[in-house]
C-alpha cells in the first residue's frame, strides 16, 4: 500500500509499505490522486 511521509502537512515522501510498518514511522495512507507537495491536514487530503 501507498503511504505519504508527512512534514508540515505537506506530503514530502511517497513510501510502499505493510500497515505496521507504516503505522509505527507515522505514516498517512494516500489516495491515488495525490502526491508530493499536496497538504494533508486534519484527516483530509487538498490538492496544492
């Protein structure tokens, strides 16, 4: 599955991970139509 690294609510990183392993770094699972440099805040993804 795809999972974002984020940094300031702005997704710096796209990671394929397991769920654990993700859930321990801190991981956000991202939706197909998002990428680097959208903002992820408050449990919702915005386009940049």
């Amino acid at each position: 599955m795809r999972y974002a690294v984020i940094q300031d609510e702005v997704c710096v990183n796209i990671v394929v991970a397991g769920e654990t392993f993700a859930a321990e770094m801190g991981f956000v699972e991202i939706p197909d139509a998002y990428g680097i440099g959208d903002i992820y805040r408050d449990g919702s993804w915005q386009k940049a």
